[in-house]
C-alpha cells in the first residue's frame, strides 16, 4: 500500500540509534532487543561476481536477487528480453524467475499522475507475467481525506492512465469506478490477476499472467517505446539461479552493473558489521518498532506506525513510514521530532527503483 514516510535530516552513530530505542521504551513502547535476531533488507550492494555474496554467509540469508543494472541504455527492449528470457530457459527451475523493468510515459498531461511510469516484464517456471506501476503526484493514503471536489479528478484520470495502458497490452481487463473507487476485473477469470499498491482512490499497480513465455515480448516492447528520454535506466531482478547461471546472464550486455538485494537474519548489534561489508555503496534497513498510533495519540486517528534504521556508508538514519497521517501534516511532523527526538523531513518512498 501507499505509505507516508519521513527520516531524519541528520546521520546519527550507532550508540544514538541504541539510545533511540530506550527513548521509545521510556515512551511505553516495545522496540526490539538489539541481541535478538530479526530482518535486515540489504540493497543497492555493487558487487563485481555472484561469489561476494560469500561475505555474508555468517548470517542466514533470504531472497537473494542479482540485480543487472544498464544505464542510460537505448537499444531494443524485445531484443534485450528476448536474450535473457533465453538464458533463462536453460536454468529455470520452480525457484527462479527473471524480470525486466523499463520506464515508459503516459501520453498526456496529467493533474494527479507523473508522466513517468514503470513496467516489468517477467519469467517465472510455469508462467510470465506483466505489471504496470504509477507514480501519483502526492501521497493520499488510504484512509486519508481528499478535498472532495479533487476527487473526482483523481478517479477519472487514474481510469484514463489504466485505459491506456490496458489499449497498448491489448488485455482483456476493464476499469471502472464503484463506491468511489477503482476497480480492476480481469475478463478472462481463469488467469491469474493482481492489483495492489492502493491508496485513497484504489490500485497504482497491476499484474496479469500468462501461461505463455512469450505473450508480453511484443506489447512490453510497445510499451518501452513510449519512453520520450534518449536514454533509460533498465534493471534485471535474478532470483534463485545458481552461481553458473548468473555468470551467464552477466555475458548477455557487456558493462552491466551488477548489484545485490536481500534479507538477512541479524542482531541490531549486527548492524556496524553489516554495514563494514556492504561499503558506501550499498544500503540497509530494519525495523526497530511497531505500534499503533492511538497508543500516544489517543485522539486522533489510528495509523499503523513503522520505526526502523537505514545505514549506508558510515552512517544512519532514521525512517518512519505511517499507514495514513494520524494528524495533519504539519503537526504528524512536529509530533515525530518530539517522539524520537531528531529532527525529521517528510520524504516519500520512491515509487521506482
């Protein structure tokens, strides 16, 4: 779901971010003990072959995606996927899958929609799949109000944004508005169908699958067109293939940043460590608290609160991501610095990685 999110404007040491947590404590919360184990998600981490991730093996790892990354790249999307779809077949298995992302534009100009939107295009044992991502000019959460003369615009131009896409993929789903909503129905019922990434006014984001390999190639292609820059940023997400495979996929574009994403089972006293090996490049985060608003806001509306840490480099910060803003902007900000203490700036999550 759409989240709104805010960090801190400072770095902060590792000792403040143990201090954050007694400070949290002290508020009558329940941060986690820094001895336990739990998740940190690893990401953006350059790596030169798939045996780095060898330095990690101290820890229980999940998910463990090789990401290609093609920089200002320009050349044929239907020929770019078609060579790793290739590769791909020769080491599929029930684990692995493969997608491609590629931005691509809406054609016109729209009120409460970026231009700029993303698809991906995948691979997996048994079916591929297409899905399609907005970005909203802002973040209305569900749950949030919405100035009710805006609202229609925002409905009508998300079904026109879904209409266009759906024209150019020639699928079989229709869009509608019901109970002041939208509402995504995928005509063939038998296929595999899912909408997610809602906020106030429904979905930002589709899947549809096929059973066919090659059924999204030509219209994912169509798609890519679209985009209006010279150049674009093409990511390839690999997942569960082994070492052999990845060195192959590497020969398929010659200078391919290669960068890895993943979850580890670590202590928050982990975390220094973790960081040493990911290097200035690469990216953490982990949770260090969940709770419910109205336990300290007992007024105001109940948003499911999220604290957690991101370190790169040397350094920290803090996020705090909110189900819905349980006060007006203005003073969920102020409420914040005064909760952890730290000064803190309403920066939303990235719609596109």
């Amino acid at each position: 779901m759409r989240e709104q999110r805010w960090e801190s404007r400072q770095s902060l040491s590792f000792p403040q971010v143990l201090d954050l947590l007694d400070r949290l404590q002290a508020r009558g919360l329940h941060p986690v003990d820094p001895e336990k184990e739990g998740i940190c998600y690893i990401e953006e981490w350059p790596v030169p072959s798939p045996e780095t991730v060898h330095r990690l093996d101290q820890w229980p790892l999940e998910d463990v995606t090789m990401v290609h990354v093609l920089d200002a790249w320009k050349d044929d999307f239907f020929l770019l996927a078609g060579r790793y779809h290739s590769t791909f077949q020769r080491y599929q298995s029930v684990s692995a899958y493969c997608s491609i992302s590629h931005p691509w534009h809406l054609s016109g100009h729209l009120a409460t929609l970026q231009p700029l939107a993303m698809f991906w295009v995948g691979f997996r044992h048994t079916h591929s799949f297409i899905r399609i991502r907005f970005q909203t000019s802002r973040v209305i959460a569900q749950g949030e109000s919405c100035d009710p003369h805006q609202r229609p615009i925002w409905l009508e131009e998300r079904q026109a944004a879904f209409h266009e896409a759906i024209e150019l993929l020639d699928l079989p789903i229709d869009v509608s508005i019901q109970k002041d909503r939208i509402t995504l129905r995928n005509t063939h019922e038998d296929v595999p169908f899912f909408c997610s990434w809602p906020d106030a006014f429904g979905p930002c984001q589709f899947e549809f699958n096929s059973s066919d390999p090659f059924d999204f190639l030509v219209p994912a292609s169509g798609l890519a067109s679209t985009h209006r820059l010279p150049t674009a940023t093409v990511r390839i997400y690999l997942t569960g293939f082994s070492r052999d495979a990845l060195n192959e996929f590497k020969t398929i574009e010659p200078g391919v940043r290669t960068i890895y994403r993943c979850s580890a089972h670590i202590c928050l006293t982990d975390l220094p460590a973790l960081l040493d090996i990911v290097g200035t490049g690469g990216r953490l985060y982990t949770t260090v608290s969940e709770f419910r608003t109205q336990a300290l806001l007992p007024d105001s509306s109940d948003a499911a609160a999220i604290v957690g840490i991101m370190g790169t480099g040397n350094h920290y910060q803090l996020e705090v991501r909110l189900n819905m803003m349980p006060l007006p902007m203005d003073q969920t900000s102020a409420w914040l610095e005064e909760l952890l203490s730290h000064s803190m700036a309403y920066a939303p999550l990235s719609p596109f990685p």
